[in-house]
C-alpha cells in the first residue's frame, strides 16, 4: 500500500489561495512553548482514544499504525500507552506480536509496507531489524532494492518508496544510535532523490528522472517535506544546494495571514504536517526566518488552529467539524518536532526497557539479513539473504554461501573464496585481493575490518562487505 495517505482519494481542488506577502516579518512567532506544550498533552490524550480495545493501532490497510511515530515525538512510550491500563495489551507489545507473524503484512507485500513499519517500529521502540527470530524489517526493504536502476527501491515508478526507503534505512538506527547502511548505499539512494527533484524546488509521489516533462510539472507539498527529510537523515547538510530549493519553494507556498502551505488539493492539515516535519527532520525551525510570515503565522500556527481542544484531535480541512485521525497524527508529530520517526522516550512503565528485540537466531527457524556488496567500482549489490541457522549465531561465510543461492534480488554473490572452513575472503564475485585492497566487513555500522568466514554474524545484522584499503 502507497504511503500516500488516502485522504487524497476523497479530495477535490479547491481554488488558488492568496499570494505571499512581501513584507518585513515581524520579529517572533506566535506559537508559543506553552501553545506547543498544550497541544502536544492533547494530542497525545486524543491518540491515546484511537487504541483499539485489544490495544492494536495497526491491523489491515494504513490503520493508524503512523501514532507512533507522533508518540515517541511528543515525548510518550508506546510502552505506556495501554487500553483502560491493562499492561498486557500495551501498544508495543501487540503492534510487535502483529509485525512478527508470518500471514503480516499481506499475501502481495509492496515496499512500503516494510519502510512504514520501520519507521514505526523505531519509533515504539522496537529494533526494526530484530522484531522476531524470524522477522527483520530492513532485510524486509532491501529486497526491493532494484539492480537494473541502482538506488531505488520498489519500482521505480513509484519514487515514493525510495524516499522512504532512505527514510527508513538511515532513520531507524541501531538502539545505539548508529547509521545501520554503509556509505556507499546512502550514496547510491541520495543520489537518486537529487534526480528526482522537481524544476520548482519540490518532489512529487512519482518518478520525474529523465522526464522533462515530470521535472517542470508542479511539485507536492507532502511529498516534498518527506524528500527533504530523507536527504537530511541520510546525511545531506540543510545548506546543501538542493535542500535550499526545497525551502525556498516550501516558502512559495506559504499563505501570511494563516502560516499554511498552499498544497495542491488545497489548504489542509496532513499537508502542513508532512511539510514541517521535514523541516524538523534537517533541523530548520519552523517557526523562524523564511516561514514567519508577514502577518507574525508559521506553519505550526496554523496546525494548532486546527486543533480541537481539550479533546486533542486536528481537523483535515479548515473546514471541518470533527477531528481526523490521519491528521490528527501529522499535526501532532510536527508540532512535536518530529521528523518521520523519533527514539523512543525512556518508558515510565516500572520496569519497561526503552527497546525490545529478539537477542539471538533460533536454530531451525528461518530468517532474513541484509547484505550490501561493494567491490569498488560502482556497481553495487544489494539484497536480502534467507538462510536457516544451526544456532544462536551464523557466520559471514554462512550468509555469503547463502546468498548465491537464497538471495532477493538475486546476483548479490556469486562465487566465493575459499568455497568453506575458516581464514580471511580472498575473493568474492571475481574480485580478489590484492595489495592493500582486500574484502573487509562491517556490522550494524561498525568500522570495516578483514572479512573472515569465520566472522559472527547475529540476529538482525546489516552487513556490508567492501573491497578496498
């Protein structure tokens, strides 16, 4: 299923809203801490009334599984958030127990699916690579990767799920922190995302690389605030050329007299949200400088207008009379200063951890680890490999043996030397050492060292074999 929310699908055009004012900005914003403070308390209050009575916010579709994403920013550990205080049917727990069944997330899984549960996962304060024994979400997302157009993920056509595939795999860390994909991945996927940029500064849903006529076409609000977002997460410095288009056409768009984005279905919450949380995600405050407009609005100004109070929930339209769960959980995760996801709060449950994960393999169970190959010339090599362990651990020579044969895509590795037994790779898919240029590996993000076959490999490791110094 598109992350595209499906609000779209119900909404028409509505007419073009006045032009920015260019006038002297006033010199405060008037979102106050304690408007923001407020919101966020109710926010949270009305999120925490979505909670299903068997303590799910996720089930079949979209459902309302992006909460907690909008929880971990406002401060609130999906830990704690428990229907009518049974601490058995916490929300992390039974969103945990959803992603580890086998039957999740469908018959016809798309990208999304896994990017959107990542970023979730993370977000709840669940390891997304070690959800289960048998369930590790970023090899979930590397299986999409596509060999014959390096750097996208899914099908290209739907350049939506490389933006949160960059989202995913550089937002949801380790639960120490560190970056899980190596360099030359992030490299390869930013790449891309500057490709697709519009002429106007922007992003849409779809693929624009290599089609003027895509390229002049108007550009999304959403979609824009997620690109930047993902460019900033995966390393890219907001003073970065592109980033600076980004906000220069985001500032186009801005309408004075209420801090609004002028999106192209229209004025609404999701859109604003979408917007400033990329903002928040490359560390540009939304509420100063270039998005303080003329009559002293920001974009968070008119997110907390739509704001129900006390009840918490946001309205989608201006118009509208009930609150909306979708927007409901935009408004709150920007107002909040989220970016696409957050580390989870340190629980105020006695007793609950800050981060869950399975600790080891299970022999006999079978299961997925991501793989990167990068043998230095360009070509790079990136899947998902299923392999059956024998124990509470594998070995790098193990995954590698597995991923000539059990690999998606297929082509990651194809020959491997020595061919068993123990000692460092001496070649891998015809490139050997020589010199000081040798295969070295990386876990989770950790400094490349000399790939042996012998190296530990455990649950939910992202590994990345070089060729190089």
């Amino acid at each position: 299923m598109s992350l595209q929310m499906s609000r779209r699908c119900a909404l028409t055009a509505l007419a073009a809203l006045g032009a920015f004012a260019l006038t002297t900005p006033p010199a405060v914003a008037t979102a106050t801490p304690a408007q923001i403070a407020t919101s966020k308390t109710n926010g949270v209050t009305y999120l925490k009334s979505l909670q299903a009575a068997d303590g799910s916010y996720a089930g079949s579709g979209l459902s309302n599984e992006w909460a907690f994403s909008a929880f971990a920013a406002a401060g609130t550990a999906a830990v704690d958030v428990t229907p009518g205080g049974d601490p058995s049917k916490n929300a992390r727990t039974v969103y945990r127990n959803l992603l580890s069944t086998s039957g999740w997330p469908s018959a016809s899984p798309v990208v999304t699916d896994y990017e959107r549960a990542a970023l979730n996962a993370y977000a709840a304060g669940i390891d997304p690579a070690r959800v289960s024994a048998s369930r590790n979400l970023i090899a979930d997302v590397y299986g999409y990767w596509q060999p014959a157009e390096t750097g996208y993920f899914g099908p290209s056509a739907n350049f939506n799920g490389t933006v949160f595939a960059a989202l995913a795999l550089n937002g949801a860390r380790t639960t120490a922190g560190q970056v899980r994909v190596p360099q030359a991945l992030r490299d390869a996927v930013i790449t891309r995302l500057r490709a697709n940029q519009h002429n106007d500064g922007g992003w849409n849903y779809g693929k624009a690389e290599g089609n003027a006529t895509q390229l002049a076409a108007a550009s999304d609000i959403d979609m824009t605030g997620a690109a930047m977002a993902a460019l900033c997460v995966s390393g890219v410095p907001s003073t970065d050329t592109d980033l600076v288009q980004a906000k220069a056409f985001l500032k186009s768009k801005l309408i004075a007299s209420s801090g609004a984005f002028n999106a192209l279905f229209g004025v609404n919450t999701d859109s604003n949200g979408w917007a400033v949380s990329g903002l928040n995600a490359c560390g540009v405050n939304a509420q100063t400088g270039d998005f303080l407009t003329s009559q002293g609005k920001t974009p968070v100004d008119f997110l907390i207008a739509q704001q129900f109070n006390p009840g918490g929930g946001f309205k989608y339209l201006p118009s509208d009379t009930s609150p909306s769960a979708y927007a409901s959980i935009d408004g709150l995760r920007a107002v909040a200063g989220g970016g696409f996801t957050s580390a989870p709060p340190v629980p105020v449950t006695a007793g609950a951890p800050q981060w869950v994960g399975e600790s080891s393999l299970t022999s006999g169970t079978a299961t997925k680890l991501a793989l990167t190959v990068d043998d230095g010339t360009g070509a790079l090599k990136v899947c998902s490999v299923a392999l059956t362990p024998t124990g509470s651990t594998t070995t790098l020579g193990a995954v590698l043996d597995a991923a000539v044969t059990a690999a998606t895509p297929s082509g990651c590795v194809t020959a491997v030397t020595p061919l068993s037994g123990t000692g460092a790779v001496t070649s891998l898919n015809g490139t050997a050492n020589s010199g000081a240029n040798t295969w070295k590996v990386s876990i989770d993000g950790s400094t490349f060292t000399t790939a042996a076959r012998e190296t530990t490999v455990g649950v939910g490791d992202t590994i990345a074999v070089r060729w190089g110094v």
